[in-house]
C-alpha cells in the first residue's frame, strides 16, 4: 500500500505554474506510484492549496489549445452561412 502523498515533487509544481495539469499528474503518478484518480486527486489538492502559484491557463489546456466557441457564436456563424449559401442560390437561380 503507498503512503499518502503530502506534497507534490518539484517537477510537478514546475509543470503546474507552466499550466501543463496532465503534465504535474503524470510525474505524480511516476514518482509516487499512484492510479489517475489518486493522482488528479492530489494535484488539484495542492492547486486548491496554492490558487496563486498556478498559470492562468485553465486545468488541462495546453498552450496550444484554444477555447471552442460559445453557441451564440456558433448560431451567428451558422446564420451568416445559411444566408450565404441562399442569396447565391437566389443569383444563380438555384444552382450551387
């Protein structure tokens, strides 16, 4: 059975303030042996610890993932294509 896990390693604090979560539990779970679950458990106890020392990314975004548009954006650009596509159908006479 492992012990309990009190801190994170130095690695794993790195990782973090880089804003790389997946990263800081992988390291957990390589230097202490534990599952994903107990893992996760434990760095985001320790980001709930130090709200100050991790990014400002949010939990499991890497740098080069950005946030999906929010269905209101989504709606307005579906909208301006519907519109599109119709008024060229309307100048060509209905063929695409």
């Amino acid at each position: 059975m492992n012990k309990p896990v009190t801190e994170l390693p130095q690695r794993a604090i790195q990782a973090l303030e880089g804003g790389n979560v997946i990263e800081a539990i992988k390291i957990v779970r390589a230097d202490t042996g534990l599952g994903l679950k107990e893992a996760k458990a434990v760095v985001d106890n320790w980001n709930k610890r130090h709200p100050g020392r991790q990014s400002s990314m949010s939990q499991g975004q890497g740098p080069h993932q950005r946030e999906l548009p929010s269905n209101t954006n989504l709606f307005a650009v579906l909208a301006l294509v519907a519109a599109g596509i119709a008024g060229w159908m309307l100048y060509t006479g209905g063929t695409l």
